[in-house]
C-alpha cells in the first residue's frame, strides 16, 4: 500500500468517527422530553424544597456537550499518530529488505565463485587423470619392449595401485611373461588386484 492510498484511508476512518460523533450529540438534543428536561424543573423539584442539592449530586451526570473543534484535533492527533506508527514500520520493513538484499548478493557473489573454484578443480582432476594414463600408457609399452626379468624388476618397485594399471594396459602375453618372472607371492597379490581392477 502507497502512502497516499494509506493516507487516504485514514482520512476515511477519520471522516467516519467524526459523522458518528455529531450523529451521537445531534440524536441525544432530539430524544423526545431532552429539551424539557433541561428547561423545566421536575415534580420532585417543584415539592420538596431541599431535594434539589440531592439530585444535583447524587443523580446519573448529565451527557457532556462534545466541542467539534476539540472532536476534530482529537481525530486529527489520532491520524498523526497512526501515521507515525505506520511510518516507522514501513522504514523498519525497507531497511530489513535493504539487509536481506545485501546478503543474498554477498550469497549469490560466493556461489559464483565456488562455483568458478570447483570447475577448475574438475578440470584440473581430469588433465591429471588424462596425464596419468598417458603415463601409464607409455610406460605399458616401454615394460612390453623390454625382456620380462627386467621389466618385473622395475614394475616390482613401482606403487601396487599404479603396478597394476601398467600390467593391465600391457597386452595379455606380454603381462603374463612379466608376472611370470616375478616372485609368486608378489605376482599373486598384483594379478588379484587387477581381477578386482577390471
């Protein structure tokens, strides 16, 4: 809601509890036997003499006359009011928006660069891994064109895990020949790991 729409609407409320005010005083001067009851002295006080204090004092008051002037600064400090409140949690919403709306850019500007950060890790894991078959790949080749003892002595002090990725690139005769010329318990352990590997 605008600030004219709401402003708008107040001085509707307003327009309204001042029609009903002047309705009020208007029906109260017009209730049938108000204006003699005002003018004309009552029975009660026409015969007895020292009642009149009495009723005075200890009989329902009287309604008070309501000064429209009074009635339209009381309506128009009651605007003012709820307009200061309205006002005040309006500037209290923008700031938390402006809030809301900082952080979700700060957010946004750190998922991006996570986002950046995590592809060139992904691509750096896939150069590494293209790199490492390359190697392995070669390798793989320079064991098969070597005689079998030498080749098993080499492979042999290699890491198990990469051992077994060379043997398994070598062609079948020739990763048979250098199994065959290793010891049998370390032939037996890499030939398992590349059953398990495949």
């Amino acid at each position: 809601m605008t600030r004219k729409k709401k402003l708008l609407a107040l001085a509707v409320v307003a327009i309204t509890i001042k029609v009903v005010a002047i309705m009020y005083v208007l029906n109260w001067f017009t209730l049938p036997g108000a204006a003699e009851a005002q003018t004309q002295p009552t029975a009660a006080e026409e015969t007895a003499n020292g009642k009149e204090s009495t009723l005075q004092t200890g009989g329902a008051p009287k309604p008070k006359k309501i000064e429209e002037g009074a009635l339209d600064i009381e309506i128009l400090q009651e605007v003012e009011k709820r307009q200061k409140t309205l006002d005040a949690k309006e500037e209290e919403l923008k700031q938390k928006e402006e809030r809301l709306n900082a952080l979700q850019t700060d957010l946004d500007k750190q998922i991006s660069e996570l986002q950046a950060t995590q592809a060139k890790i992904d691509d750096l894991i896939k150069q590494r891994g293209d790199l490492e078959e390359t190697s392995v790949q070669k390798l793989a080749k320079t064991y098969s064109s070597m005689a079998p003892e030498n080749a098993a002595a080499l492979i042999q002090q290699l890491d198990p895990a990469i051992a077994v990725r060379v043997i398994s690139a070598m062609k079948e005769r020739n990763a048979a020949r250098v199994l065959s010329a290793m010891p049998a318990d370390i032939a037996s352990k890499l030939s398992e790991k590349i059953v398990k590997k495949r």
